[in-house]
C-alpha cells in the first residue's frame, strides 16, 4: 500500500463522524397555529334591524353644568321610550345612553355667559352598542329662564338657561340611530351581528 493512498483513507474516515451527524441532523416542521373559528352567524329569525335614523328619545340621569364639565366629560343618558321593530320592543325603556360634552366655557364676569356643546355617542343593549347621532350646543343668559338649545343634527335638547349653560338632570334630549344595526335577540346578553350577515 503505498503512502499516499493511505493518506486518502485516513482524510476520509476523519471526515465521515461529520458528514454523519450532518445527515442525522433535521430541522423540526414550522408549527402553524390553528384557523381562527369564525363566530356562527345566528338565525336570522333570531335577529332584527335597527334602521339608520330610527328616532330616540332619551332623559338626562344627572345634570350637566359648564360650572363642571370639561371637554371630553361624558355623560349618562336614559331611554325614555323603547325602541320597537315589527311591534317587537328591542330596546328597553331605561337602556343606558352615554352623550360627550365637546366644548364648555364657564360663564364669568361682566355678563359673560356660560357655552356648551355635546353630542349622543351611543345606546347600549346588552352588550351591543348602538352608535347615536345628534349634537347640540347651548348658552347661558344670566336671565335664568329656559330655552331651546341650537339644532345643529336633528336633536332636540332642552336646556335651562343661566350663569352656567346646562342640561338638567329628567330633562328629554331627543337623537337618532346613527346606522342600520342588526342585534341578534336570542343571545344572552343581547350581542350586534356583524353587518355583512343581514341586510
């Protein structure tokens, strides 16, 4: 055997634990996680519409002041009438509704009336929110009688006017619904369904 064939033989059995292990050696599979499980679209015997500008009438639950409020204070509202579909009521008379103050100035010194101005942000049923429109503004007098505040979306708001612009607590702010909403009624607690399942 001549030297330098077994230098080749030694080259490749040094070389053969490497090219082994090499082989033996495999990468694990990416583990995909599972689809996401679309939420079952409920009968549509179950569900109702709400049309877009379906009226609300609403009663304030406490009142809002300028002497208080600032912009972004929210406020409470309650349903004063249920709200019917096909003579099926849908949303209860007392349903919570939540308004937002956008601007407030405070009245101050030399006659200088209090201002301001809130809008309905929505309706709750169940766990469903119900979007409102309607947005309102209001001034101060220093006279201390009661008026009309400025119409601006189609909301009717009545506010006492004084030092301080304000929505007295039992007074009636009247909205509407902002956009069609379906609400599936067999669901506890009541759920919206998405807008593509029902036209």
């Amino acid at each position: 055997m001549t030297k330098g064939y077994v230098l080749i033989l030694a080259f490749l059995f040094s070389a053969l634990p490497t090219t082994v292990a090499a082989q033996t050696t495999t990468t694990a599979p990416p583990v995909n996680p599972p689809p996401a499980t679309a939420e079952p679209t409920p009968p549509l015997s179950n569900v109702v519409v709400i049309r877009r500008d379906t009226p609300v009438e609403l009663m304030a639950y406490s009142e809002v002041s300028t002497a208080k409020a600032q912009p972004g204070t929210r406020f409470r509202l309650m349903l004063n009438q249920p709200i019917t579909v096909a003579g099926t009521v849908v949303v209860p008379k007392g349903a919570w509704a939540f308004g937002e103050v956008l601007s407030a100035e405070e009245s101050g010194g030399l006659g200088h009336s209090g201002r301001m101005s809130a809008r309905l942000l929505y309706l709750k049923a169940g766990d469903a929110e119900i979007p409102l429109d309607g947005q309102t503004s209001a001034k101060g007098t220093g006279a201390g009688s009661a008026g009309v505040a400025v119409i601006f979306t189609g909301i009717v708001g009545l506010f006492h006017r004084g030092n301080n612009a304000k929505i007295k607590a039992g007074e009636i702010v009247a909205g509407f619904v902002a956009e069609d909403v379906a609400l599936d009624l067999a669901a506890t607690p009541i759920r919206r369904v998405p807008g593509g399942a029902v036209r």
